[in-house]
C-alpha cells in the first residue's frame, strides 16, 4: 500500500481533452503518465496547434519532420497507421519522404491530433530509453530522456559523455543545428555559449521544475475534500478510508460494518465526541491470521473545547493563550 499517492481525479473537475489524449498515449505505449505530460507542457503549453519558429517542429510535442515521419514509419502500423506507414518511404541518402504530396500533407498533419501526437511520443520515449539505457549501462532519468527528446537518443548519449569528460566545451561545437533552433538552450542571456555540461543542466532541470507550473491541468488534481489528516489516511475523495484498520479508530460500527469516516471538522478530530467507549471488536482482513483484536478508539472530546468561537450571552469571551491541558486527551484505562 502506498500511503502518499496522488488522487484520482475530482469529479468535479472539468474534462481536458488534451489530457485525457496524453493519458491514452501513456497507456498504450506503457511510457510514464507524468513524464508525457511535462514534456508536453515544456514543449507547446499543451497546445496541439503550436509550432516553433526555427524549424518544422509543430504539435504538443513538437516533432521535426524527419522524426515524425521515423516514427510513423516504424510504429504507425501497431496504432491503425498502417496505409500512413506504407506511404514513407527513405531515400539513398537515409532521408524519410512520402512521395505522395497530398498524403504528406496528412501525414505531417497528425502531429496537431493530441491522440496520434501523444501515442507516437510515448513510442518515441520507449525507443530512446532502451537507447539510452544500453549506451549508458543504467536508466536514464526523466532529464535525461527529455534530453533525448530534443536532440535523440544518439545527440543525448553524446552530451552526456560530454558533460562528463570534457565538460567546459561549448554544446554549440557539436550540436549546430540544434544550437540554432534554440538559442536559449545553447546560449545565455549575454550571448555566451553554454558548455555541455550547462546545457546538461538547463534541459534535465527545465524538465525537472515543469511540475512546479502544472497547476491545474495535471490530470490528478487533488480533492477538495481531502483536508489534514482525513486526507493522509482515506482515498477516493476523503470519504473512505485506506483501510478496515484506520476506519475502525475513526468511528464506531453501523449495520455490520464500518462507519466511514464524518468529513464535519468537530468530529474529524474526535469521533468519540458521544462519550460512548464502547469497543468495537475490529476483524482482521481474511488473509490475516490470528483472532481478533480489539481496536483503540479515539479519545474523547473534552467538554471545555466547543464547537463556536463567539462568546454566550452574558458571559465573558474565552481567553485565548491559556495553555491546553493535555491530560484531558489522555485515556486513564488500558486496553488489552
């Protein structure tokens, strides 16, 4: 059981088509949800229209042309692209056409489908971590494989080896073409040229601190009901707890079974507020072994600690900074 995991998402939240794509691609591909979607938000703002200035990159993931039609040429016919796949065909100098303008044309218009976009970049992703890993001899981090979203898992083992061995040479000397397509990556505000092991650090943090600027189109936003501790130990949407365990030192039985757990702020904190400490006999799950054991109870609300905050009619106001006195929390028997 993983204690700290994000939520599924509210169902209030609204439906975000884009999302919803990348998720898909994610699934189909088995790549990483999270990773495809910063990637995605560094790359084109989540905007399936989007296209560079510098080159032919276009699309939520900004594919070039020559690596778009790569990969439909090798993965479109295990995601229905099979009559795309066939028409791509590669030239004496390892360049990819299609010599059919008008289903060029089409071809190259699939980077702006969110769902073709994100499968092909899910695809894209597997392909240059298994690169990635065997040149490496380890898994390449999330920084590292949007480095090799942006230069290819060849140009991403290169800039690796070189922030590595000779990591004060200019990035700039052994990537031009990328350089040039984007200036901010190679080159510093003043117009100095970054070192490899710069531009290193630029692409995996760039990578690294999108998550920051999600917000709210992260897909697994969290509830807004799920609040303190009612949000620590409970799951879909901080009604039901993680487990019969927790669910029983919450509350007490009703109908057989346990009481999920009251979301009213008077009684998060102290399910016993009725007084009643009867114990209720907590039943392990049917793979534990064992008899039962008895599960402690919360303690019980003390009396002095009220609900409202507003002083009664002709009575002075409680005054605040007087310290609390904690032996009232504290249960005088033991439990066996």
């Amino acid at each position: 059981m993983f204690l700290f995991r994000t939520s599924a998402p509210s169902p209030a939240a609204p439906a975000n088509p884009v999302i919803d794509a990348i998720r898909q691609g994610a699934d189909r591909t088995g790549t990483h949800f999270d990773y495809l979607v910063k990637t995605a938000q560094r790359e084109s703002a989540l905007d399936p229209e989007a296209r560079a200035r510098t080159s032919s990159a276009t699309g939520l993931f900004q594919f070039i042309e020559q690596t778009w039609l790569s990969m439909v040429r090798s993965e479109g016919a295990k995601h229905g692209l099979e009559e795309a796949a066939r028409a791509i065909t590669q030239g004496a100098d390892g360049r990819l056409a299609v010599p059919d303008q008008k289903m060029r044309q089409q071809i190259m218009n699939l980077r702006r489908d969110p769902e073709v976009a994100s499968t092909m970049a899910g695809a894209f992703t597997q392909r240059n971590r298994d690169q990635l890993q065997a040149s490496l001899g380890r898994e390449p981090t999330g920084g590292e494989l949007y480095i090799a979203h942006v230069l290819g898992a060849r140009g991403a083992n290169d800039l690796i080896s070189t922030a590595q061995s000779a990591p004060q040479r200019s990035a700039a000397l052994d990537f031009p073409e990328a350089a040039a397509a984007n200036r901010g990556i190679f080159f510093d505000k003043a117009g100095k040229a970054r070192s490899a092991a710069e531009v290193y650090n630029v692409l995996a943090s760039q990578h690294a601190n999108i998550a920051s600027a999600s917000g709210p189109q992260t897909v697994q936003a969290p509830s807004q009901e799920r609040k303190g501790l009612l949000g620590l130990f409970s799951t879909e949407g901080g009604r039901k707890p993680v487990s019969d365990a927790v669910a029983a030192l919450w509350s007490g039985p009703r109908g057989g079974r346990v009481q999920l757990a009251s979301l009213e702020p008077a009684q998060r904190f102290f399910p016993n507020a009725e007084g009643n400490m009867t114990q209720p006999a907590y039943q392990p799950p049917p793979e534990t072994a064992g008899r039962p054991v008895m599960a402690p109870r919360p303690p019980e609300r003390p009396a002095d600690i009220g609900l409202a905050t507003a002083p009664e009619r002709g009575k002075p106001a409680r005054q605040r900074g007087k310290p609390l006195d904690l032996s009232a929390f504290l249960r005088r028997e033991v439990i066996r």
